[in-house]
C-alpha cells in the first residue's frame, strides 16, 4: 500500500511539473499577462479540468513557474559569501548578477517579488516548489531560500546590507541605511519596469551596466568604497 501511494504522489509531482515547465514557456513567449488556463493545459497536452485537479488557479500556476525560473539564478551565486571582496566588489556583483536574470525575465521577476500574488505566498510556495523538484534543493539552494521567500523585496535588500555593515563594522546611520535601502530598490524597480515595456527599451547588458553604475553612485555617496 505504502508503494502505491508513494508512486501515486510520484505521478502526480511529474504532471504538476508538466503544467509548470508548459506555464514557464508561455511566460516567456506570450508574457504573464496573455496566459490563460487553456493555453497552458494545451501546451501540456491536459485539458483544463485535468489541470484544476493540480492548482487551484492560474495565479497558482504562475507562481510556481516563477520560483522555478529563479534556479539559474540560485545556482550562480551564493549571497551571504563575502569573503576575500571589499563592500562595493561583492555588493554591485551581487546586484549585476540579479539584474542580468531578472532583465532576461523582466514580467516573471516582477510578478514573483513586486505582485500581492508573489510576496503575500513565497514561503509556501518554496515548499511546495521543492517538493516537486527535490534535486533543486543544493545546499547553495537552502543558502539562499531564506533571502528569497522573505516576501518583502525591500526588506530582503536592508537585511542584506546591515549583515555586510556589521561584518565590515562600517559607520552608518540607521537613517542612512534605510536611504540607501530605498535608493537601490528604486534604482533597479524603475530600470525592471523599463524592461517590462516592449518599446524603446535597453539590451540586458545595458539595463544592467546603467543599473549597477547608478548603484554605484549610491555606495559613494555614502562613502561604502
């Protein structure tokens, strides 16, 4: 009975995951806005009926196909390591890293950090997530898991930098970490909200330059060198 079960649970992760990765291909051919329960239930070869028996909606759906898209992301880099760089080094590549992803997936990135459907249900989500994809969950993975189901992307980023003040025993304000915090979100909403629209927009490799160099000048002016 326990086998049954068990390859019962086994099918039903597989044919979540097939609506999932067809959700992730109509994302980034149609955009989040154009998705609709049918198109993905045919992209995954299921009928929509098929498909309510494995998520209670699109927005569901969405969503896990966001978190799953943030694993190249999460497999580059390693967020709380700073040793051996200075502030700035390890803080701008920390950032040109996360921009040159979320540049690539400029709607998915903001429905999974900006939306109410995204930062209200990270945490769940997460877990459910990695029941489904069990091999994604490197040590790495768990590193970093905590930084991004915090649901509050401005949160995430001022935690972030009090942890790198208190290592380097910079003198800051707690004014002017909060400044600097909203500066640096602001900087990289605007520059993702650029990237969402279909006309007159940058290349990655701009938006990030631009983004990071703009970063940059925030760390100066608060003297973080």
């Amino acid at each position: 009975m326990a086998t049954v079960g068990g390859n019962r649970q086994e099918k039903r992760k597989r044919i979540m995951s097939y609506f999932i990765n067809a959700t992730i291909e109509l994302m980034e051919k149609e955009g989040i806005e154009n998705l609709t329960i049918r198109k993905v239930a045919e992209q995954a070869k299921y009928n929509s009926a098929t498909l309510y028996h494995y998520f209670s909606n699109l927005d569901e759906l969405e969503l896990f196909a966001s978190v799953k898209c943030l694993d190249e992301y999460m497999q580059e880099t390693l967020i709380h390591k700073a040793e051996g760089k200075d502030f700035q080094e390890w803080y701008l590549g920390q950032w040109r890293c996360f921009c040159r992803h979320s540049f690539q997936r400029p709607r998915i990135y903001n429905f999974l950090f900006f939306s109410p459907e995204g930062t209200q249900n990270l945490n769940e989500v997460f877990r459910r997530y990695y029941e489904i994809y069990p091999n994604e969950k490197e040590e790495k993975t768990e590193d970093y898991e905590g930084f991004l189901k915090e649901g509050d992307f401005f949160k995430r980023n001022e935690d972030l930098l009090r942890d790198v003040i208190r290592e380097r025993n910079y003198v800051i304000s707690e004014q002017e970490i909060k400044e600097l915090n909203e500066m640096s979100v602001l900087i990289y909403r605007g520059m993702l909200a650029i990237m969402r629209s279909d006309r007159d927009k940058p290349t990655v490799d701009e938006a990030v330059d631009k983004t990071v160099r703009y970063l940059a000048k925030t760390l100066d002016a608060y003297h973080l060198g």
